[in-house]
C-alpha cells in the first residue's frame, strides 16, 4: 500500500492506493486530524483547510481477501504541500 499525492491543499484530492498481487484488495480504511475511528476509503478526499503552519496526519491500511492486514502507513499535508 503506499501513499500517492503532492499538490496544493486546497482543493486538493487526497488519493490512497491499496495493492495485493496475490489475494487482492478487499478494504482501505483511512483517517485524518487523529479522528477516533478510521473510516472506509471509496475514493479521492479534501481534507479540511489548514490554519497558516499547522500540519495534518493521515493514516491509511487495508484488508485483503483473506482476512491480513497491511501496516499503517502515515503521511503529512502541510497547510501548503502534501508531501
């Protein structure tokens, strides 16, 4: 699974992408600004605007067909770049 992205924030959809070559991939799961709970990833989202330095986390993983579970893998939108 790996994190694929880089633009402006605002406006900018934040896309996850999810791989397994074997079983295949049955669910990504992702959450942002340390929400509670993850939430089921369907496609693309804008993340809320950020106040003038101030960073966000998103963390994403995945299920695959057969019941395993990826690592989580982080990554951080800073009020200007998502790198």
């Amino acid at each position: 699974m790996n994190y694929a992205g880089y633009g402006k924030i605002r406006h900018q959809l934040v896309p996850i992408n999810a791989a397994d070559t074997e079983s295949g991939v049955k669910t990504t799961y992702y959450r942002y600004d340390k929400e509670a709970t993850f939430q089921i990833y369907t496609e693309p989202f804008a993340p809320h605007s950020l106040p003038r330095n101030s960073n966000l986390t998103i963390e994403a993983f995945a299920d695959d067909n057969l019941g395993n579970r990826s690592s989580p893998i982080v990554g951080a939108i800073t009020n200007a770049r998502i790198y």
